[in-house]
C-alpha cells in the first residue's frame, strides 16, 4: 500500500485545532487578540470556523456581514493558522424561521416545531434550501481564494427528521421510486395484510408516528432509509456552491460514532474527507481500557468508511462534556493518550470542541481549551500544547493507513432491523455491544480490523465476522459463500439470516440464504432470563483445541448439523446435547456458526485460535498486559507501532532484541520498555 494525500496539500502536517466560535465575542475586541497568541502558544495550526454564524453573517435577510469574519481569517492566515470555514445550515437566525415558518421541522407527533435548538429544520423545504444556497454560495464566492481556506465543514451533526407535508409527499415519491410506482408490491414487502394495514392509494401513506403506523417493520426501515437519503439529498443542495466556487477544496461534515439516526455509509460516499466528534466516558463506570476497545471499535468504522482513508478527529474534550451524566476530569496523561489513540486509528487530526469557553448559553461548562479564568496557566492549556508538540514530530505517519486482514460486520440498517424487531427478547438486544465484544479480543492481541457494512468488499480479508447478521440483503449471502469458497474463514452468530431487507422472514429454515455455507439449520431460539444459567462445553476433541465449558446467556439458539461438524455442545436444558458451536467445510474455507451468547472469556479463547490458525498478522508481534493494545499504521514500508496504555498503572513490555525508534522522544527502543500510567509510545520499526 502507498500513501493517502494529506487532507490538505496547503498544509502537509498533522493538523491541531478545533472550533472557534468568535462571533460569540465580537463585543469583545481584546479577546479575539488574546486568542491569537494563545493559539500559538498552544500549537495550533487549524480552526473550525463560524458553524453556527448566520446570525452573524446575515442579520437581516439578505444583508451580509462579512468584515468580521474576513478580519479573522485574514489574522489566522497571518499568524499560521489553517480555517476549516463552516457552513451554518445547522442553526437558523430566528427572522429566518419567523418569516418563513415551513423551514422549522415538524415532529413525529405531527407538531411543527418553534425556533431554537440546532438541527431543527426540514430537509426537504424549498425555501430552506434555498436560504440554505444562498449564504453557502456568499461564503464560497467571497472566501475561495482565501489562502487560509483548507477544508470545509459543512453543517454540523446532521441528524434529525422532519414529517411535514413536504416530506409526507418526499417520502411517498421514495416509495413509489422503489416500489415502481406498484402498491401491491409494498404491500407484500411491507405485509401490510397483518392487521388489515393494506393500502389501496399512496396518499394513505403517512411517515411513522406514534400517533398512528408504528407496527409496520418495513415501513419504519424504508422511513429510516429515506432519512438517510432525504439528509444526503440536502447536504448535495448545501454543497453544490461550494463544489463550484472551491473545487479542490475538501468537504466534510462532522459524524457522531454509531449514531443510530443515519446510516453513515450511505452518506460517506458523498464527501471528500470523514470527520466524526467522539467523546467517550473515561473514568466511568466501565474500566478505561473497555471505553478504549469500544472507542477504537468507532475510530475503525470511521478508517473503513473510506477503504483506509485517514479521517479527521473533528471534535474531543480538552477536559470533560457538560452532557455526560458525571464527567470526570481527565486523568493526568488522558488528554494525549485518546488524542492519540485516534491517531493511532487513521486520524490525521485532532480537533476539540471548542477554543473558548462560551460566557453563557448551553455548553458554557463544557470543556474547552481557554477557561473562563482567560489565560494559558491551566492544566487543560498545557495538555493541549503538549498534544501539539508531539503532532509536530509525526509528519511520517500522515496518509499512511493499514490493512486489516480482519474485518467485522456492523451493519446500520441490520441495528435498525433488530432494535425494531418484537422477539425473541425486547431487552438486551445488545447489537453493537455484541459487535464490540467480538472486536475486544483483537484489540488485546492487536490485531489490525476493519469494521464494515454488510455492503462492502470481503474480498481484501482473510477473516470476515459478522454477529448477529439479522437481515441479510440480496446478494450479500452469495458474495459470503464466495468469499469462503475461495478459502475466507467466516465467523457469524445465534440471530443471523432471519429476514430479507424489507424484514420479511426467510421462508424454508433459519439462517435463511446462509444455511447452506454454513451446514446447520436453526430451529428454535431460547430468551433466557437474567437468572437463567445454561453452560455450552467444547467436545475433548475439537479441532480449534478449546477446552473446558462457557456460560451462556440471554439467547441460545437450538440448531442442527446439515453438513458442519459440532465444536461444543449445551450442557443442560431439554437441548442439552444440541450443537452450540459448530463448523463446516465450504470450498476452500470453512464458516463457524456460534449458536449462543456468552461473555468476554468465550470470545477471547475462541479468536485467539483463529488468529493462530489463520496466522493472522499483529501490530507488533509480542504480548500486551490487559489494557494495553498495540495499533498499526504503514505506508507499505515503514512501520509505525503505537503502544496505548489504558489503565491507570504502570506496565511493562518485551520488545525483546529488535531495535525500534521512539519517533516522539527520537531514541532507540529494545528490549523491556515502561508504559507510564495512562502512557504511550510510538515506535518506528528500525532496518
Ligand atoms: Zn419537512
């Protein structure tokens, strides 16, 4: 593999930053000074600029007040700051919403909303995208030589839906589009014959609404898909002036993880760089190095959203959230260990919410780089500063990436379908826990992972892990069974070939198109209590060497061999006996099918033989203490290894005789090295 461009060209460094917000203190002439020699000071190279602007920039509709914003950005550039300029889509000025009042969304309940909040307004109204193009096409044409101008984040935190009548009759001509303009056809794929929902005209369609059709699991799914379609369709009207005026110039707009409202693979393809806000809880009640697993599970999707394209970390806390339930304090050495750890998993930047703390408004108490109190002697300015000095010495990483030989299956429109589904258990349904799970045991024995939807390429992987693979769209089934047939190992679970992509159940047996790669035949889930214990034992001869019993819990799926051979066995129960594990020979791969679910011990011994027996490639090929990971980035020749530390404890490690370079502290690294509490190293593996 080669080198990615930077993101920009303008600037080929990691880039350090964050949201700058100065329209809030333009009464405040000596502050907008101040923050310029402190952004210096604390290596920055890169501002978000007036993402929530337009009330400052168009004050009365039409008038434009732009000289502020061209004194900032003249003042940045002078100084060697970059600007990620923003669109301000996200939040209206309040003459726009009280003069035009189709642009405020209208609520699932079928209550049209007042002005306020962000993310408020419809995405399908004429007249919103209209005002929309109107100030992105006055930014675009005023700004695009600007030589501060490096990237553009448009939007912020896309993410709401709107049941107006304009989106009424958006989604009734996406349906009619689908279902080719035939209402028999949704009425079979939506089994709309249930409860006697039939539909005999599409203006009897209405958007789902607890109010009214929430019982329909095709319709929810087609809504949420048009959501997501409908968002992209007005992100393509935001972004086409800007495409005309600054066609080099990239365009992001800033993802929240795994949130649950757009599928963000359909959405990547539309923009030029991702970017995504993560803001785990460390310090919580789970152990750091868990939210560490399940932090870098996120960091994974957002490399693979691209094929390995590295991403922006566009926001993180200096310090704490102002949301979260109880936000502690960073703990020494925190700040820089999850800045880098994003690195560590594509990023080429890292980016905080926000410079300055807001005077007043919602988000005064969350953390920012400058206090109230104003100056640099704060604990949080110095951990910033120092994150920016490290960046500075890591210019070899930027645009290199890695190439994960595994890859597991988290798949949006799958978490819809489950989470919408009624059975076999309405509680702990645990998709992306389960994912996360099946994740952690490459984490620990570091190994490099894609994560992936059910739409994306197999073909690059040795290993392919897809748990609780509830729907199955048309034609991935056929491009699994290839995939093993050409020798992939394929992993997947109890809960996985149930329904079609419009939730219709496979008719003929579960795992419905995948019984065949896989040998078995499901024919009974068990839900299981939390008092309920079962265990599952591994035969004393099975081939993957696993000895001695798992417990089980909430879901065991009773199944039966068509062709695999069983690993283990239910220990109790009227399915005692029963296959829980199982493995068939498919071509010239094999496909594991694990029948129920259980904890971390089961996971952890189950992938640490398929990683030996597939001889699965480490970051680094030496064993880690709990809670330390080892991650990779390569440009195809030169190696760098990061090794995180997420306990609070000093570890130590064996490099043992083979020489790397601390590329951070410039020194050569063998043998028995310390990770400080919360430390990390990145080592560059010497010829
Ligand atoms: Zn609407």
């Amino acid at each position: 593999m080669t080198k990615y461009k930077p993101i920009s060209e303008k600037y080929p460094h990691f880039l350090h930053g964050g949201d700058y917000n100065p329209d809030q203190w333009l009464n405040y002439p000596r502050i907008l000074d101040e923050d310029i020699r402190l952004m210096k000071l604390a290596n920055w190279n890169v501002v978000s600029l007036g993402i929530f602007a337009w009330a400052a920039l168009e004050p009365e509709e039409g008038k434009y007040q732009f000289e502020w914003l061209d004194r900032i950005m003249d003042k940045l550039y002078d100084n060697g700051i970059y600007v990620i300029l923003a669109t301000p889509s996200a939040a209206p000025p309040a003459w726009l919403v009280q003069k035009y009042p189709e642009v405020a969304r209208v609520d699932s309940n079928r209550v049209r909303h007042l002005f306020g909040g962000r993310q408020n307004h419809c995405f399908t109204s004429p007249i919103y995208r209209e005002k929309v193009r109107s100030i992105n096409r006055k930014l675009a044409e005023r700004y695009k030589d600007h030589p501060a101008l490096i990237a553009w984040h448009v939007s912020n935190e896309y993410g709401n839906d709107c049941h107006c009548d304009l989106c009424q009759e958006a989604f009734r001509n996406w349906l009619k589009k689908k279902y080719d303009n035939d209402i028999k056809k949704l009425n079979h794929e939506w089994w709309s014959y249930f409860w006697s929902h039939t539909f005999t005209d599409w203006s009897q369609i209405q958007t789902p609404s607890p109010i009214g059709e929430t019982t329909i699991h095709g319709l929810n799914l087609d809504y949420k898909r048009f959501v997501t379609d409908q968002t992209v369709d007005f992100f393509k009207n935001e972004i086409a002036p800007l495409k005309e005026f600054t066609p080099n110039i990239p365009i992001t707009t800033n993802f929240m993880g795994t949130f649950p409202g757009l599928n963000y693979w359909k959405f990547a393809k539309h923009l030029d760089v991702i970017s995504w806000d993560s803001y785990p809880t460390w310090h919580g009640n789970e152990e750091d190095w868990v939210v560490a697993y399940k932090t870098a599970f996120v960091h994974d999707i957002n490399r693979s959203l691209k094929g390995g394209q590295p991403f922006m970390l566009m926001e993180s806390t200096p310090s704490v959230t102002n949301w979260q339930l109880v936000s502690k304090l960073k703990r020494p050495g925190m700040h820089a260990l999850s800045s880098i750890q994003a690195v560590a998993h594509g990023a080429d930047t890292v980016q905080y919410f926000q410079w300055r703390k807001s005077r007043g408004g919602f988000e005064k108490f969350h953390g920012a780089v400058v206090d109230h109190c104003g100056h640099e002697n704060t604990r949080v300015f110095k951990d910033v500063k120092e994150v920016g000095e490290i960046l500075k010495r890591l210019d070899p990483i930027i645009g290199t990436s890695v190439k994960p030989e595994v890859a597991i299956i988290y798949d949006w429109e799958n978490s819809w379908a489950i989470e919408d589904a009624k059975g076999p258990r309405q509680e702990k349904k645990d998709y992306l826990l389960t994912c996360q799970s099946h994740y952690r045991p490459f984490w620990s024995k570091c190994v490099p992972v894609d994560v992936i939807d059910m739409e994306s390429d197999f073909n690059r992987y040795k290993l392919l892990i897809a748990p609780m693979l509830y729907m199955i769209k048309d034609g991935v089934a056929e491009r699994i069974k290839q995939f093993v047939k050409n020798g992939g190992t394929f992993v997947t679970t109890y809960l996985s070939g149930i329904v079609n992509e419009n939730d219709l159940c496979y008719l003929g047996g579960f795992p419905g198109p995948l019984k065949e790669v896989l040998g078995i035949w499901s024919e009974e889930i068990d839900a299981l209590h939390d008092k309920d214990e079962n265990y599952v034992v591994f035969n004393e001869t099975n081939e993957l060497g696993i000895r001695g019993e798992y417990k089980t819990k909430e879901l065991c799926e009773i199944i039966h061999l068509e062709g695999a051979r069983d690993l283990a066995k239910y220990k109790e129960d009227f399915y005692v006996g029963y296959p829980a594990v199982a493995v068939n020979n498919y071509g010239n791969g094999k496909a594991y099918y694990i029948a129920f679910r259980n904890n971390d011990d089961f996971v952890d011994d189950f992938y640490r033989k398929i990683i030996e027996l597939l001889n699965i490639k480490r970051s680094i090929d030496i064993d880690l203490p709990i809670g330390v990971t080892a991650q990779l980035r390569t440009d195809g020749n030169k190696e760098f290894v990061f090794l995180l530390n997420f306990t609070d404890e000093e570890k130590a490690l064996d490099l043992k005789d083979i020489e790397y370079i601390d590329i951070v502290d410039n020194d050569i690294l063998s043998g028995k090295v310390i990770l400080p509490p919360y430390g990390f190293k990145i080592i560059e593996k010497g010829n």
